[in-house]
C-alpha cells in the first residue's frame, strides 16, 4: 500500500501543473493584442504511475500530472499558403500604386492634359489659317506650341522622377531583405541554444515567423524547418528560407540555419534603356558579370517594382517619345514647305526653296540648310527658337516658286525682291488638319518621308491620328491599371480569408481564455482542498492514534 505522503505528492503535482496553465492562459492574455504572437498550450499528462503489491499480484496508481510540454497553436501548410499570397497580393499592390501615379500623370480626362493641350494647338492653326496675317493669331500658334512642349517636357520629367523613385525603392527593398536575412540568422542561433538547453522558445519563434511573414511582402518565401542529426536525444532543428525561384539552378537560399547570405549592397548598376539601374545580386557571387536573382514570376513588391521600372516605365516614355516625334515630323514636314510674313532664302537641291522647321531638339542653331526632321523626344521637343522670336517666320502659306529653273527658285516681285503671298493661309489650314488624319501628308508618307518598314511607308504614329494614337495608349493604360485593381482585389480576398484562418487557429480568443481561467482556477482549488485533506489525515496518524478517551 503506498504511504500517505504518497497523496501528498500527487496533490503538489495537481498545484504546480494547474499553476503552470494558469500562468500559460494569463500570457496568452496578456499578449492578445501582440502583433505575430501566436496562442500557447500547456500539454498536461500523467505522470508514471506507481506500482504496488497486492494479493499476490501488481497494481498500478496514477501518480498525478504534470506539465510536458508549452506548444504553439501553428499551423505550417496555412503559413505557407498565408505566405505565398501575401507574396502575389503584393506584387498586384504594388502594380497598382505604381500604374496609377502613372495614370495620374496623364491627368485624363481633363482640361488639363496632354490631349487638351493637342486640340489646342491645332485648333490655334485653324483660327490662323482664316487671318494669316494677324499677330494676334500668329502670337496664339506660339504660345499653344510653348504649352504643348511643356507639356511633353512634364511628362517625361515625371517618368524620370518616378524610375528614379522606383531604383530608390528597389535599394531600400534590397536593404530590408538583408536586414531580415540577419535578424532571422540572430534568431536561429538563440532558439537552437534554448533547444539545446530542453527548452522551447516559443517566443522567439513568434518573432521569427513575424520577420518572414514581412520578408514575403518583398519577394516569394519558402520556409524549410528539419529536425537537427546532431541531436538524437531532444528536439532540435534547422531553419532555413529561400526567396524568390526555389527552382532557379542559382542558390536562392537566404537563411541556412546559422548562416546568412546578403544582396550586395549598394547594389551594382546596369544601363537598362539608358538609364543606371540597380540589379539585384547576390554579395558573394564572384562571377565578372553577376547574375540577378530569379525572384520568380508577379510575386513580391521588389518584382513589382523591377518590372515597372524596366518595362512598363519605359514602354510608357517610349509612347510619348514617339507621339512627340510625329507631331514634330508631320509639323515640320508642312512646315518646310511653306512660308510666313517673311520670305525663306533656304533651298534644297531638289524641291529649291524650303522653309524653316516649327520644332527642334533644342538645339542651337535649330536648323540646318536645308533643314532636315530632327529626331526629337517628348524631353527635347523645343519650339523653333527663330519662331518664338520672330512671329513672322511661322509659316501659313507655300513658298512662290519661279518654276522656270531647275530646282525652281524663290518667286520675285517687280523689285526683285522675294515674294510673299498676303493671305495665304493654306499650310495652316494643312497643319491643322493633322488632328483628324493624314491627308494632308498623303505625298510625304508616300516618298517615305516618316519611314518606311519592309518597303511600305508609315505614317508619323501607328494610328488613324495623333489623337487615335494618343487616345488608344491612355485606353491600354487604364486597362492596365483595371487589370492590377482586379487581381489585387481577388488576391486581398485570399490573404483576408488565410489570415481569418490563422487568426482562428493561433489567435487568442479571450473568452475561450476566460474559461480556461475558471477550468483551472477551479482544478486548483480542488487540489488545494486534497492537500488539507491529506493534512488532517497526517494529523490523525501522528497525533492521535494510539490515544484513549
């Protein structure tokens, strides 16, 4: 028969278990609020039971409880999911944010914008081809051409701030993926001593999980947690995190349990469309030309990012690069072959006479004799620097020609003095009859003066006008922009529904709390009331027994 401190044992046990569940439910909550935190369960089981003899044979008594283990409420396939969809949510964020401080620089539809600004200057040579000779009109085709450029001039100079803002974003990105790489590593190295130790430190594993749940913000994450071969008589294990591809042939491996690996920083520059651009590189790859991390396809805000600044950026410049450089060429075109108030002395050895370009490249002297279309971006259109001075040299009606030589020669007056046609206002009225089309250019695109592609001449953009070119680049940018709003949304749906489901299964409920308070409250009351019991039991045995009344 087991003795009676026997039962004091067993009740000591029944104390200190259900004070050590008590103590577990008051920290977990204590940190319901905590951000990463993730519920904690106290394990009890019974202990070894005890044998004793009895009629001739053995018989088992539970010898009380206690408390084997403190686990985390976590599950691993629900992180790994929780992970990989936050990695797509926000790369779709970042798209989104990005395309539309894009959109906003189109300032669509507006009176305010480029498209307005067209219409304008068009509809300023139209006013002009009525009264040629009115500087009032003639002051108006200056000032519309000055705002058009400007305009040009601000979108560019936006697309250059925002790739700038962008390689910005990709350094600082590049500085937090190391910054986690390290603190994870730290981490590793103090839950790897504790486990060394017996203990489970399940705090810091909390703080882990926090930092790979941010890393997955920037790139793709995969978490790979195995047991330790080192340690066959405890629980210890190695942690280890890929970013990006976890198929690229590269070692995409960030974390290996006590070693972390870096991006270079200051990251090396590449020219990406002429511009320096920062590459994402591994610190320790000693090849002359390193290769860039695979950080896989549309997950991460650092891909976001990367893909914007070297496609969608530079598609967007190229589009109003090539929409200033047609309405340049067409303008010019025209141009050239007329005159203003002031009669032109250029001449070209085949057509005779010529007259000056209305856009440049900013360059001084804007011309060259005879004048050639200058290749001009939406950055360098400039209005011809002789026209902003000299209102008379804006051409609105065609030279007058002495046909008799060969190249014709600048028509005369009776003084010999070059001849200017009062009154003609048919180039302006040609000029603005490039807002709806190209049949005032049909003999120029004809003799390829816009180019030609395998033999067929081209138009000065890709489009029926400059307003349908125009137009349809603004259309593909809000299809762009709705196409990121889309998959952003149906990924935050994902992310709101994965994270509810952790947030169930690790979160701290705090009315399931409370009752686990009362449960053990009580459990312990119940102990304490075995002890006082056994008590008076030790009391009968040693202070009463053996005495007579």
């Amino acid at each position: 028969m087991s003795s009676t401190f026997f039962g004091l044992e067993v009740s000591r046990r029944a104390l200190a278990s259900q004070q050590a569940a008590l103590n577990i439910t008051g920290h977990n909550i204590a940190n319901a609020n905590t951000q990463g935190y993730t519920r904690q369960v106290g394990n009890l089981t019974t202990t070894t039971p005890y044998t004793i003899s009895v009629a001739g044979g053995k018989m088992s008594l539970g010898s009380g409880v206690t408390l084997e283990t403190v686990t985390r409420a976590r599950d691993a396939y629900v992180d790994r999911q929780f992970r990989g969809e936050t990695s797509k949510q926000q790369y779709w964020a970042g798209r989104e944010d990005t395309l539309q401080k894009i959109e906003g620089i189109l300032n669509e539809p507006s009176d305010n914008s480029l498209h307005t600004d067209m219409d304008n200057f068009w509809n300023a040579w139209s006013d002009l081809s009525k009264n040629p000779e009115n500087m009032g009109a003639r002051s108006v085709v200056r000032e519309r051409a000055l705002t058009l450029t400007e305009s040009f001039h601000h979108i560019a100079q936006q697309v250059s701030d925002m790739r700038e803002n962008l390689n910005s974003s990709i350094n600082v990105q590049i500085h937090q993926i190391n910054s986690y790489g390290q603190q994870i590593k730290d981490l590793n190295d103090q839950i790897k001593r504790s486990e060394v130790a017996g203990d489970n430190p399940n705090d810091l594993r909390d703080q882990r999980d926090l930092i790979v749940d941010q890393l997955s913000k920037l790139v793709s994450v995969r978490v790979v947690e195995t047991k330790d071969p080192s340690f066959t008589d405890r629980n210890v294990n190695n942690f280890k995190v890929i970013i990006g591809n976890e198929n690229s042939p590269e070692n995409n491996t960030l974390v290996d349990d006590s070693t972390v690996r870096f991006l270079e920083e200051p990251p090396p520059q590449k020219l990406i469309n002429g511009h320096n651009s920062s590459l994402v590189v591994w610190s320790d790859d000693l090849n002359p030309v390193k290769k860039e991390v695979d950080l896989g396809s549309k997950v991460g805000m650092l891909a976001a990012n990367i893909e914007i600044r070297d496609v969608d950026l530079p598609k967007f410049g190229d589009q109003f690069d090539k929409l200033a450089q047609g309405i340049a060429s067409a303008v010019n075109a025209l141009h050239q072959t007329g005159q203003g108030l002031t009669a032109e002395t250029q001449t070209d050895s085949v057509v005779g006479p010529v007259g000056i370009n209305f856009f440049t490249n900013g360059s001084n002297p804007a011309t060259t004799n005879p004048p050639e279309l200058p290749v001009i971006t939406a950055s360098t259109i400039t209005l011809n620097f002789i026209i902003e001075n000299d209102l008379n040299r804006i051409a609105t009606g065609t030279i007058p020609l002495n046909n008799e030589t060969d190249p014709p020669t600048h028509a005369q007056d009776a003084e010999g003095n070059p001849l200017v046609t009062v009154g003609d206002g048919s180039i302006a009225r040609a000029l603005s009859s490039l807002s709806g089309g190209w049949s005032a250019l049909k003999d120029l695109i004809a003799s390829g003066k816009f180019g030609e592609i395998d033999g067929i001449p081209q138009n000065p953009v890709s489009g029926a006008s400059f307003g349908d070119y125009y137009g349809s680049n603004v259309a593909q940018m809000g299809v762009d922009v709705q196409q990121a709003e889309r998959m952003k949304a149906g990924q935050d749906v994902l992310v709101i529904h994965l994270s509810n489901q952790r947030e169930s299964y690790s979160g701290v409920s705090l009315d399931e709390e409370m009752t686990n308070l009362v449960r053990f409250q009580k459990s312990y009351s119940a102990a304490a009331r075995m002890v006082t019991m056994m008590d008076d039991m030790l009391d009968t045995i040693v202070n009463r027994m053996g005495l007579t009344r």
